[in-house]
C-alpha cells in the first residue's frame, strides 16, 4: 500500500477549499455526477474510435444512501483511472501550483477563485470526513485501486478488489452535513441539477433525468408539440407559450437553446429569473444577467453554453468577450422572430400584443440596436380594441389633425378606457385616434419615446378638453352673455384642500359633457412616477394635484342652472356637476365623495341619512 501527503507545501489547503470553495454545500452533488459523466462520455468517445475494447453496457450513474453507515455512494461505469492516473489527478490538487494558490486567495472571499483551478472534485470534503475513491481503468490488464483521504493533506492509495470498470466515490458524511442523508434532500439535488445531463442518473432505482432534451435536437428534427412538451417539462404549471426562438450557434461561439415567450395578462404575474443556464447539460443558475439582456429577462426557457465563464462554483460570470456577443446575438434572435412574426402572421401578432407588448416596449426602452428593428414591428392598440398602428400607420392617420403647435405628431393616449370613457368618446367625436398605453411600463415608455422619436408627443386624452388635445386653440363661441359667464365662474369656485383647481368658461360643442375635469400632462406624468418610485418624486407626490375645471358654456343644463331662484338648490347642482367631473378623475375622496353622495340623494327628493363629521 502507497502512503504519502497530497502534493501541496502548506497545511491549509483543504479548510480554504472547504470555505471557498462553493457558497452552497449541495454543489458537491453536482461536481461529482459531472465528473462520473465526463468518465461515460470519454468512455463513449474512445469506443467510437476503436481504442476501448468490448461492450459500453450500462453507463448509468448511480447515487445510494447509507443511512446507518451514513454514506453517499457515486458509481460510474465509465474510464476509470489506473494507480497512475489516481496518482495524478487526485494527489495533485487541479495541477495546479497549490501554494501560490493558497497564498492569492486565502484572505479573499469566494468569488475570488473564479476559474483560476479545476477543483470540482474537492467539494466532497466540504460535506465528507473520509472519502474514498474505488477506481479500475478502461485499459487491459489495469488493476483496481483505492484511494482514501480525511480531508488533510495524507492520503493512502492501494489496490482494490473492483471487478468491473469505473468508479465509486464513496463520501462518509460529517455531523455538520447529515441533512445530505434525507432521500427528499438529495432528489431535490439531483433534480436541480441534473435532470438533462446526457448519461442516466439514477437514485432509487428511478432515472432521474431527461438526456436528449429538445434544446440538444436539431430544429428540423422537432415538431411544434415537442417544443411545447419541453415547455410543460420546465414548467408543468404554465399555460402554453405564445411561440418560442431555437438557438443554435457554434460560431464564433457555442450557443444552444430554446426561449419560450409566455402568456402575461396582468402586471403581477410579470417574473423574473425563469432562463435556466445549463453548461453541457449540467445546471449552473437561473440568474443570467448579463447574458441575457435585461428586457428579455421576462423569457423563460433553457440556454447552454461551454463558453460561458464561470467561477469554480458555476454560479457567477466574468467578464468576457463571449458573454457580450451572446447578449448580442439573443437581442438580434428575438428581434427578427417577432419581426418575421408581424410580418408573415400579422393578425396573429397582434392578437398576442397584449403578452409581446411587454417585451417589446422594455426592449426599445433599454437597448437601442432593438429600438431600430422594433419600430417596425412596434403596434398600439386603438382605444376600441378596432385596430392596431404602427408608429408610421398612425401618423399616416392622423397627419392633417393632430399636430400641435410646435408641429410634433401628436399621440393620444388612454391608461384606462374605462374610468376615460367620457374623454375618450369626446376626442373621437372630434376625429381623434386614441391608443391604450395602460400597461406597467407605459409610463416610462412614453417619457423614453418622446426622447427618442423624432417629433412625437404624448398627450393623454383627459390632459385636456377635447377641443384642445393638440393644442389647436380654436376660439370658440359662446351662447352666455358676460354677466352670465361671470356669475357661473363664481358659482364654480370651491375649496378642496387636496386639489389646486382653476376654473375657465368655454364655449365647447352642446352635445360635450358640462363639465370636464383635466390635469396638466407634466404634472400628472410626475405624480404618476413618483407614486410609483419614491425617492426624489415624492416632492411631486406632495403637492396638491392641479386641476383645470373646463366648463362648457354651450350646454344646455346652464340655462335652468341660472335661472334656478333657490339659491341653495342652485349651489348644490354647481357643486354635483364639478364633483361628478372630478370624480371622472378619481380626484373625489373621502369627505368630499361622502358629501357628493349625500348631495345627489337631497336633489333627486330623497332624504339623505348620513351624517358629516366636521
């Protein structure tokens, strides 16, 4: 029997490996079954060449718990390594220069050994207080062997009495880490990370794994339902996807994949972190930033690179010149799949614009290569649900009407056709086109487009009277003389702590509503945002809302307003009409909605019971 130290000149080199090495103990699981697949594989490999004589037979991985003997079991019947072989690769931490290894990193943390040695197999000491290696070469003639170690730096080596080819690493578990000897634990494990590697696992006499997984297949070798089968596999609770991109690249770098575009219908079931990244089949993370750009995060799916820097974990990248062409070439992926999407299915595409708008928007907000490709295929919805425009279709629609002043096209838009109905309804009345801009990245889509389309401005449809939407500024004619117009000016003035309201006098359409409560475009954008970020915006969220009480002078309800003799009766139909326009805002809250309810109950006969705090 050989006996020896394992060649490292300093003492302290598994308790570095033990804490540096992963920040997650169940790594280890991981490193070992990777390494019994790269055994198969190679194995698989020299057959085909003709240099591993017989028969492969069964190269399933498998993993056994001894629960009494408090043992993990990984058994490969892969290579194999000779005395030499063990020698070599265990016995000389990663050949690598161990001393300057443990001298560079020793005062740094985790993320500090990135890349820099091939220290997989050690993680076993991080749960193990022996391990043990029972090893026999592929190679004829070649002898069993076993190695042992307690995790400092003395090892022994012998022969073994293995029959057959292949490795068992055997793992004596220490009373720091028995939560590995749970069955439930250790599928868990085995599921994470190794449920597509290309060789068998097997735990409890089950395959654990898929090998042939649809992102390792050809395109052409894939049918529609395969792609949605691999789907309901990644995400049994999902509904279907909209449709899905197939990467497959190995020039000028190794790239395979499948993104899958979900259905969203609210803005709460947006998530994040749903790509898996795979190295060779074997799952390092769902955090792939960077790798992904940032608006296709909301994707879900697989990617797998070998040429994706990791750190001796697989859990955080470098940088590297690679990941930014990956980056890259999933942003031109994506963009002309959903150009040739609008292009060839068009009432398609825009029957899932409600889930793509998402996507689509963020992109043109957050990367400027997309914006380019995606002003093509960019769509917005009218405020009936009628049709969709492009950019250009709708200023080709509405060229000759809507320009404001300063000559920019204007887009009018709507966040909640509902609660704007009646100003909907008004600026179609005068041949206006309204679009819908009522998603949770809306807000910041305009601010961003009106920086980044030449001449285009958004105004929301209740930013102002209907009339004035493009700031035409018409006179208009009005049918009160100017002591009636002055008296309902008075009439209309109100104090409401939380609003700043102005009142003006207009003589607008009969048919338009009496009243129309508008606010400020740039005042209502602030409020808006700051509402939704905090920090500096909270000095906008605390200033009253400013509100311009349009009153329409034409309509036909002020005659008998004015010549009403009951002077109270006269306040209160003044003060239903500002309310009910307010409330068209969602501007009337507490004390003032409650008054509104009780007033409308007096005017229509009845006799209001409820009773105003003062």
């Amino acid at each position: 029997m050989q006996k020896g130290s394992i060649r490292v000149q300093t003492e302290n080199i598994f308790p570095i490996i033990k804490k540096f090495l992963y920040s997650d103990h169940e790594i280890f699981l991981r490193e070992l079954i990777s390494n019994a697949v790269d055994a198969s594989q190679k194995l698989k490999t020299l057959s085909s060449l003709g240099e591993a004589k017989g028969e492969l037979g069964d190269l399933s991985i498998i993993v056994k718990l001894d629960k009494e003997a408090q043992t993990i079991t990984i058994s490969d019947q892969g290579i194999g390594m000779t005395a030499e072989e063990v020698d070599k690769y265990l016995n000389q931490v990663a050949l690598s220069g161990a001393e300057e290894f443990v001298n560079k990193y020793k005062n740094q943390n985790e993320n500090a050994i990135i890349g820099k040695f091939g220290l997989g197999f050690y993680s076993a000491f991080m749960v193990s207080s022996k391990v043990e290696v029972i090893s026999r070469s592929y190679k004829e003639g070649a002898l069993a062997v076993k190695w042992e170690c307690d995790g400092s730096p003395e090892y022994s080596l012998e022969e073994s009495d293995r029959a057959d080819r292949g490795t068992d690493i055997i793992l004596h578990i220490n009373e720091d880490s028995l939560e590995f000897l749970d069955d439930d634990r250790i599928r868990s494990i085995l599921t994470k990370f190794c449920r597509f590697l290309p060789i068998p696992v097997k735990f409890e006499d089950k395959q654990i794994n898929n090998t042939h997984p649809a992102w390792t297949r050809k395109p052409s070798d894939l049918t529609p339902q395969d792609y949605q089968d691999f789907y309901k596999e990644l995400y049994p609770f999902n509904e279907p996807p909209l449709f899905w991109i197939h990467l497959n690249v190995d020039y000028p770098f190794n790239l395979t994949g499948i993104l899958y575009f979900p259905k969203i219908k609210q803005s709460y079931e947006i998530q994040k972190d749903k790509i898996q990244l795979y190295s060779n089949q074997v799952f390092v993370t769902d955090e792939v930033k960077d790798i992904v750009p940032e608006f296709l995060m909301l994707l879900q799916g697989v990617i797998d690179s070998p040429d994706i820097p990791l750190n001796v974990s697989r859990s955080y990248l470098q940088g590297d010149p690679n990941v930014k062409k990956i980056n890259s070439h999933i942003t031109k992926k994506v963009a002309d799949k959903l150009d040739e999407l609008f292009t060839k299915e068009r009432k398609e595409y825009e029957q899932k614009w409600e889930s793509l708008g998402l996507f689509v928007k963020y992109g043109m907000m957050t990367d400027d290569k997309f914006l380019e490709k995606a002003n093509r295929f960019h769509i917005m919805e009218n405020a009936d649900g009628s049709c969709f425009y492009t950019l250009d279709e709708y200023r080709i629609a509405t060229e000759t009407l809507q320009k404001n002043k300063e000559g920019k096209q204007v887009i009018i838009y709507t966040t909640n056709p509902v609660q704007q109905d009646s100003y909907i309804r008004g600026a179609q009345a005068r041949g206006y086109q309204v679009v819908k801009l009522e998603t949770i990245v809306d807000a910041g889509f305009i601010n961003q487009m009106e920086t980044k389309w030449d001449s285009v401005h958004f105004t929301r449809v209740d930013s102002d009277v209907a009339d004035n939407l493009v700031d035409k500024q018409d006179a208009s004619v009005m049918v009160l003389g100017k002591d009636e117009e002055e008296k309902l000016k008075e009439l209309f003035k109100m104090d409401i702590p939380a609003l700043h309201i102005t009142v003006e006098i207009r003589g607008l359409n009969p048919d338009a509503l009496p009243v129309v409560a508008t606010r400020p475009e740039f005042m209502r954008r602030m409020k808006d945002m700051a509402a939704l970020n905090g920090g500096m915006g909270a000095f906008y969220a605390s200033m009253p809302d400013e509100v311009t009480l349009t009153v329409n002078g034409n309509h036909p309800i002020y005659k008998t307003v004015l010549n009403e003799t009951d002077t109270d009766k006269q306040q209160k139909l003044i003060h239903n009409l500002a309310d009910l326009a307010l409330l068209s805002q969602g501007l009337l809250n507490g004390k003032e909605l409650t008054s509104f309810i009780q007033r409308s109950v007096e005017l229509i006969g009845g006799r209001s019971k409820i009773i105003l705090e003062a």
